[in-house]
C-alpha cells in the first residue's frame, strides 16, 4: 500500500508548490473527480473542492454514484479544472489518494457550519498518495512536479 499524507503534511513539506495547486482548484468552481465503478472502470464526474483546517474534503450529493464508488473502493484522481482555452494559468494540477468517509457528527458538524452543504451530503477527507504539476516553462521546456508523501519534489524537464 502506498504511503499517504494529510494536505497539511503536503503544504509543510512543500509549501510554494502546495500553494499553487491550491490556487489552481481555488481559481474555478468546478473540477473533475475519477473513482473506479464497481466493474473496475473508471467514472470521472464533477466535484467542488475545500481545502479547511489542513484537509482537502470532498463533499458529495447523497448516494451519487462517485459516492458509492468511494465507499468501495476509496482510490480517487482528482484533476483542477484547466480554465477557458489553452492558457492553463499555473498549469495543470492533479491529486492522487484515497478519500475517507467522515462518519463522525461533530467533523461534519464543523464542515457543515462552515460551508453550508446542501444537505444531506456525504463527506470525505482525502488521504494523499501524490500531487502532480505539469507546465511549460519559457515556452521551451516541459516541466512535470511530482510530490510524494515522506519524498522531496521531483522535477522533470523536456524540450
């Protein structure tokens, strides 16, 4: 099984990097959630995004399919939404882990106060396995950042 980190533990180890995936979930709404279907397939759909009190939640309509997907099997990508055309201002971002069901009233009390779901609404807290960025650099090279939880951030560059 893969090592897995709290966001928080995401943001203290590589904090400029956190902040810009952060940035670019916080700069659209909507972004794209991949969960396996119970034939193994993958399901992509959308989802907002919150990133409170050192966590990344995902919030979800009651018994919606990704929920269930969940629920079974907790293995989730989560891709930032690349904006209008080709810009893709602070490139692209995308999240790999595992979403736990928040099950315990007084977490979801505090989500709840917070956000003001519509209600009800299933609550995960997701458990990070990476955090990938892709972008171009000086409009020469190609540049991928992998983080990893318990390694350093890696860089790639290719022309």
């Amino acid at each position: 099984m893969n090592q897995t980190a709290r966001w928080a533990d995401f943001r203290s180890s590589a904090p400029e990097f956190a902040q810009t995936a952060e940035d670019r979930f916080g700069a659209f709404r909507h972004h794209v959630l991949a969960t396996v279907r119970k034939d193994g397939s993958p399901r992509t759909c959308g989802l907002e995004v919150r990133f409170l009190h050192g966590e990344l939640w995902l919030g979800m309509m009651p018994d919606s399919f990704k929920a269930l997907d969940l629920r079974r099997d907790p293995r989730f990508a989560l891709q930032a939404n690349p904006g209008p055309d080709t810009g893709m201002g602070g490139g692209d971002v995308r999240v790999g882990g595992r979403a736990v069901e928040v099950v315990d009233t007084a977490a979801k009390g505090a989500y709840r106060e917070e956000v003001e779901p519509p209600e009800p609404f299933h609550l995960f807290r997701t458990e990070l396995t990476e955090v990938v960025r892709t972008y171009v650099e000086d409009e020469t090279y190609l540049v991928v950042q992998v983080w990893k939880p318990g390694e350093p951030v890696r860089t790639l560059k290719r022309t």
